[in-house]
C-alpha cells in the first residue's frame, strides 16, 4: 500500500515532460493534454500541415514547434479522441458531482441524527420553567412566519463574479433576518444606536447560519458563485462551514438560540470592526451581556433538556462551539478577501445599513 501511494507516475507519452496523470487514455502533462483536446476536434475542420517531412521531433523543448506533428503523436501513443468531453456532457458530470457532494453531505446529517436524537418542541419539559418553554416557542413560531415565508428567496439566481452582487441576491433575506432578531422582545428593549451598530460586527457569520437553515443543499449556483468569488481554497473552507451548520439543520430551535447569542456578542475578531465594544459605555455593555447571558443559560437549558444525559449535552455544547469558532475564523479570511478589493468594499457598506439601518434615538 505505502509503495503504491508513493509510486511516480511515468513521464508524459507526448513529449517526456513530467505527467500529470491519465488524460484520454494515455499518461500525458498538462499542455499536451488541453493541446488534444483543443485540436483533435478541429480534425476535417482544419486542415494541419507540417512545414518539413512530417516526422519533426515532438520533445518538451520543442513541441510548440508543429502542431501537425505533435497532434500525429498524440494519436500514435493512443490517445482517444472520443474520450473528449463536450459540453453538455462536461455539464453532465458537474451535476454528477454536485450529486455526489449532496449525497455524502446526507450521510453526513444522518450519522448526526443517530448522535442527536430529534425531537418536538413540545417535548422540551424536563428542566424548562414555564416561560422559558414561552420564549422558545416564540422563538420558533417567529422565524417560520418571517424568515421561512421568504424561503425561496435564499436561492442565487445566477452565478455571480461580483460580491457585491452577491452580497445584493440575498438582500431580503438579510432583512428578514434582521426582523426576525428585532422581534425578540429582550433584544429590542435594547433599542440603542451603539449597541445595535456592534452587532453589524457578526453580521457575515450570522447570514451564513440564517442562510443554510433555509437552504441546507448547496445549489450549482451557489457553489460555483463561491468559487468564483473566493477561490477554492477559500470556498473548500465554506463549504465545511455549510457541513458543520447543516449537522444541526434538523434541530428546531438549536441554531435560532446562536443567531440570537451572536447578535449580542460585543467581543469581535474583526481587526477593521463596524463599531468597538470600547465605543459602549459600562451600562451598555452590561444590558447587552445581561440579555446574552439569560440566551446564554437558555441554550444550555435546553441542551439538558434534549439530552439523555448531562455528558451527552456537554459534547454537543463543545461541538457547537468549536463549530462556531471554526466559522468566525473562516468569516474573518471572506472579510480580508473583500477588503482587499476595493472597490467591491465601497459598495457592500452601504448596503450592509440598508440591511442593517441605525436605530434612532
């Protein structure tokens, strides 16, 4: 097995440059393979003539030199001109794929049923007091009426190469999550410019939560947009925010708990932040951690409550906060990938307070 994972592969059979791997049935580097398939299908189309005796020497060095002699050789080591894709079929195959990622991600969200049990709310009795089942009830009957209502609208409607564009595609989805938070009476007691501002800080984190609740399979649209944008290393590292949110998807008041927690987080990693807990006076800070703390101890709660033991709720309380962190440091990268474009940078803030308006004194 280990001589097998460190086997080399043989050089390519075009023109003996180090090979990539198999490309139309035959070991062959990167150029000599988008050389076949750029020509092999202009074969009747094009005619290729070679300016010597049809024999040039096809090597690394020199095979730019003629085309003719070089697609000839791609043939004669047997590379197969049926094994070029068109692009329907390429199409075919990225459905393929995205099939197949939504198909471990399903597995995934089962082998956490088996850990988390699934229940109904009504069942949430054991060590809930009589108003704390009122607020979860709340909870939940109001982001169905205000944020399932606009389901639909979660879903890109086009691959998009702008983030402000993006950012624009879920714009009433941001707002009725912001209707949702303000919904909440204890938080809208907190009707104060300052405080409301700093909760802009986990505004990205927080969409991306909201968002996965309300679209737990990952579109085309949507995968390609990331990649687009971001980059696939970065967007690689999104997707695993999307599988860590999407394990607690079926939980019916889990993750409204955390948009509300995060809400009233007044520590933030971000070095450029909207508005700084420094910026809050000592009362202020204290009302936001007050209401935070009473979420705080509600979520924990109601984790005893749905677990069968105390040790089985304190594992998901650490999965849910390394969860949590994991997406805060993966935020924090998107916020620096912004940033450093300007331009888009300059059109999301005023965006972002149409979204997220200043409450007036």
């Amino acid at each position: 097995m280990a001589e097998s994972k460190s086997r080399t592969l043989d050089p390519c059979a075009v023109c003996g440059a180090k090979s990539i791997g198999f490309n139309f049935g035959v070991v062959t580097c990167m150029a000599c393979k988008a050389f076949f398939r750029r020509n092999a299908v202009k074969l009747g189309k094009y005619e290729f003539i070679c300016a010597k005796d049809g024999d040039c020497p096809i090597t690394h060095e020199d095979r730019r030199l003629c085309n003719c002699c070089r697609l000839a050789k791609c043939f004669r080591v047997g590379m197969q001109r049926a094994l070029i894709l068109t692009e329907g079929e390429k199409e075919a195959r990225r459905q393929i794929v995205a099939q197949n990622r939504q198909k471990r991600l399903h597995n995934t969200l089962t082998t956490s049923r088996a850990l988390i049990p699934s229940i109904k709310l009504s069942n949430v009795s054991i060590s809930l007091t009589n108003d704390d089942q009122q607020i979860l009830s709340n909870i939940f009957n109001n982001y169905k009426s205000i944020c399932l209502e606009g389901k639909e609208r979660a879903m890109p409607r086009s691959v998009h190469s702008s983030v402000y564009r993006f950012f624009q595609d879920y714009f009433d989805t941001h707002q009725s999550l912001l209707k949702f938070i303000m919904r909440v009476p204890q938080i809208n007691l907190l009707i104060n410019e300052k405080q409301l501002s700093l909760s802009k800080n986990q505004l990205s984190v927080m969409n991306h939560i909201n968002v996965t609740i309300l679209q737990p399979s990952m579109s085309n649209n949507l995968l390609f947009s990331l990649q687009s944008l971001f980059g696939i290393s970065l967007a690689s590292r999104m997707f695993q925010c999307v599988e860590r949110i999407q394990q607690l998807t079926y939980d019916p008041i889990l993750l409204k708990l955390l948009l509300i927690i995060i809400t009233l987080s007044t520590g933030t990693h971000q070095q450029n932040s909207i508005v700084t807990v420094e910026s809050l006076s000592q009362t202020e800070t204290l009302a936001m951690l007050r209401v935070q703390n009473m979420f705080v101890e509600l979520l924990w709660k109601y984790l005893i409550s749905r677990s069968s033991t105390e040790m089985h709720a304190v594992k998901l309380c650490i999965k849910l906060v390394q969860s949590l962190i994991f997406i805060q440091t993966v935020h924090q990268l998107i916020e620096e990938c912004v940033e450093s474009q300007p331009m888009e940078a300059q059109q999301i803030d005023p965006l972002i307070e149409r979204v997220w308006p200043i409450v007036e004194e």
